[in-house]
C-alpha cells in the first residue's frame, strides 16, 4: 500500500499486489475535499509504484484496464491478457 498523510490523517492511498516479477496495481481512493493538489493521484498510482518496482528489481507494472486511451499517452504497452 502506498499511502498520502495530511498531518496524522491518510488522505489517499493506491493498493498492489507483487506477484512474480510484476506490480498490480488494484485500487486507490482519496479524500478529495482534503488533498492539498501536489499530484496526490500519480503519485501514489503511478511514481511510487515505478520507484518500488526499480527498488525491487520487478520489470512489469500492470494499472489495470481502465483508462487505457489515458494509459497510452502517458507511454504504457497494451498486451492481451
């Protein structure tokens, strides 16, 4: 779980699974009215999940399949599943 705080309180959070050499990212959720805009959402869904899978030596991220269109711009693969 990667996690956003707003003094003691967890603001945001996006949850993933390692399994074999690949994150899955599955969900997130935010308190929207309290996220102070510093890019809380590709923070915790997309940056941190990259940091962690560099620190972990896993070479594949899969964000789910929603959003795909978005997913592309941003230069993710699409493969079958």
């Amino acid at each position: 779980m990667f996690g956003c705080r707003l003094g003691d309180d967890l603001i945001g959070f996006s949850l993933a699974y390692e399994w074999r050499s690949e994150l899955l990212v599955r969900a997130a959720g935010f308190d929207y009215e309290r996220l102070p805009g510093a890019y809380e959402y590709a923070q915790l869904v997309v940056f941190r999940p990259v940091e962690f899978c560099y620190e972990r030596g896993l070479r594949r991220i899969h964000f789910g399949t929603a959003s795909l269109a978005a997913k592309c711009r941003r230069g993710a693969r699409v493969r079958p599943l």
